[in-house]
C-alpha cells in the first residue's frame, strides 16, 4: 500500500499540473491579443521604441516552456500512479487499487474534489471565448497552404517552405503539414509529412481580400517566396503595392449663348452669359497593383540585386530573429 509521502506528491504533482495548463490558457490570450493588435495596426512596430514584436517572442518562449513543464509533471504522474498497480493476482490488484484510491481520494478536501469534477469536463469548455477562437482560427487553416519553418530550434538556418495543413491538434496545439513539392532522390523521393508547433507556421494572406491584408512599405525586411520555387526566403520590399485614389474634380465654365429667332421670340438684341458647373471624375490607379518588388538577400547576379516581382499573397512579415 502506498505510503503518505507517495499520496501527497502525487497531490502536489496534480495541482502543479492544473496550475501550468491554466497558466497557458492565460499566455495564449495575451498571444492572440497581440495577433489581434498587429493584424490592426501593424504600422505600430515601426515606431521606435516598440516592442510588440519582442514581447510576442517571449510569450511564445514562455508557452513553450510551460508546455514543456506540463510534459515533464505528466511523466512524473504517469509513473507514480504506475506504482499504484502492484503485481499479484488481478483480484488483489484491485483490492489493493482499491484501497490506495480510496486513500487518495480521502485526503482531498472538498475543494480540491470540485476541482477534479470540473476538470474532468472538456478542456474546450473551460477555455475563454478568445482562446477559443483563437483555436478556431488556426483549425480553419486545415486545407490551406501557409509558410511552415521545417528546421529544429538548434539548425544552423532557418528554412521556410510552402506546406498544406492537414490537421490541426488543440490538445498538443500543433499542426501536421504536409510539403507537396516531391524531395531529392537521396531524400526517398515523394512528399514530406512535418508534426509543427504553432511558431513555426505564418498563414499567407487571403488572395480574395487583399484590402485587409498587412501592407509592407519600400525598405521593410518581409520572408517571401522565391519566384519558381516552393522555399521563402528574406527580401527586401523595393516597390509597395499600390493603392487605389479616386479624385473628384468640379469644374466650371462659362458658356454664350446668342440670341437667335428660333430660340427666343422677344427682343434679340442681347447675348446671354451663364455659368455651368458639372463634375468629372478623374480616377487614378483605377486597379490595384497586388504585386511587390522585392530584393532577395544572396540573390546577387553580376554584381547587384536583381528585383523580382512577388504576388502579395505570398510575402509574409519577417519572423524575429530569422537566420539565413
């Protein structure tokens, strides 16, 4: 039978457990209103001093660890409630399993059992409505090509490509993507399956709504794909998209207007002035060009940068702290 000390730590384990996942919950809100205020106004991480950017890096850092601590403390439990299953005939096993629960259980005070009813419920349920939609967000993404980072955190350079997300996990919140683009012959050929964690997918832009898209002026750093290619890679913006003006313009002139017999039967002996207002509407850029100029870094050819022409769905913002 289990001792005291081997109840309480697995007590202790089961509270810190509880404590981690709604840690998490809290850091995943702050994420997706940071995702929220960048979507608004992305011009805000040009101002200087901002450090929106930063401190989404270290969210992102601390949702991280905090899952990783979740990992470590669900091992720990894994193996203590092991030890609550002794060997021995299966009539005693639950004899003895019984008692050690029960032992367990009796030492929670009624607090703590509300706790474990409400945690027994889905973890869905228990999540804010932010969060919530936050995970909608990313599970919608099923189907859809987005910029997938396919390295570990240790490589020596990043290496964004082009993936499809086949399924989005809410539980271990990772995505499984699939590269399209057949691999090298000593690679095995064929496509490659990728299990990745939120930070290392950026959606594309929506192709059918660039008005709500992020605009990226002349000389912004972007991660964007290389023409005639699946791989993205840094560039620099040379030519923004442009955007559609339309000016109204009045104009007046004046008119004469002679006076004749077949357009007035009394004295003709006047010549009439009036002024006439009409207005014309002059549009300039009457389409919009939804197309980049870009500078790919080590793209050099002759000496100099060429400039290639980017779709803007396919140009995305620079990750912080990107290698190449």
């Amino acid at each position: 039978m289990m001792s005291s000390p081997d109840i309480g730590k697995i007590l202790d384990n089961s509270k810190e457990l509880d404590r981690l996942r709604k840690e998490q919950e809290e850091v995943l809100l702050e994420i997706n209103k940071m995702h929220k205020k960048l979507q608004s106004t992305p011009e805000v991480v040009e101002k200087p001093g901002d450090n929106s950017l930063t401190k989404l890096k270290m969210l992102y850092t601390q949702a991280k660890e905090l899952s990783e601590s979740e990992v470590s403390i669900s091992t720990q439990l894994l193996n203590q409630l092991d030890a609550l299953i002794p060997s021995g005939p299966p009539g005693q096993q639950r004899r003895r399993m019984g008692m050690s629960v029960l032992g367990i259980v009796s030492s929670i005070d009624g607090n703590e059992q509300k706790k474990k009813r409400m945690k027994a419920d889905s973890d869905i349920t228990r999540l804010s409505p932010s969060v919530r939609n936050h995970l909608d967000a990313l599970a919608s993404l099923k189907g859809e090509q987005v910029a997938a980072r396919v390295t570990q955190e240790d490589g020596d350079k990043d290496e964004w490509v082009i993936v499809k997300v086949t399924h989005f996990d809410r539980e271990t919140r990772e995505f499984e993507v699939l590269d399209e683009e057949p691999g090298d012959d000593e690679e095995g050929g064929g496509q490659r399956k990728y299990k990745l964690p939120i930070s290392h997918i950026i959606p594309f832009p929506k192709r059918n709504d660039p008005s709500s898209v992020q605009d990226f002026p002349p000389g912004k750093h972007v991660l964007a794909v290389y023409p005639g290619t699946t791989a993205l890679y840094k560039a620099t913006v040379v030519q923004a998209r442009k955007v559609n003006k339309i000016v109204h313009v009045a104009l007046q002139f004046l008119t004469k207007e002679i006076c004749t017999r077949e357009n007035f039967d009394g004295d003709c002996s006047f010549v009439q002035f009036t002024w006439h207002e009409i207005f014309a509407t002059i549009s300039i850029f009457q389409r919009k060009v939804d197309d980049y100029v870009l500078e790919f870094d080590d793209d050099e050819e002759d000496g100099s940068l060429p400039q290639r022409v980017v779709p803007f769905h396919r140009v995305v913002p620079l990750p912080e702290g990107h290698r190449q």
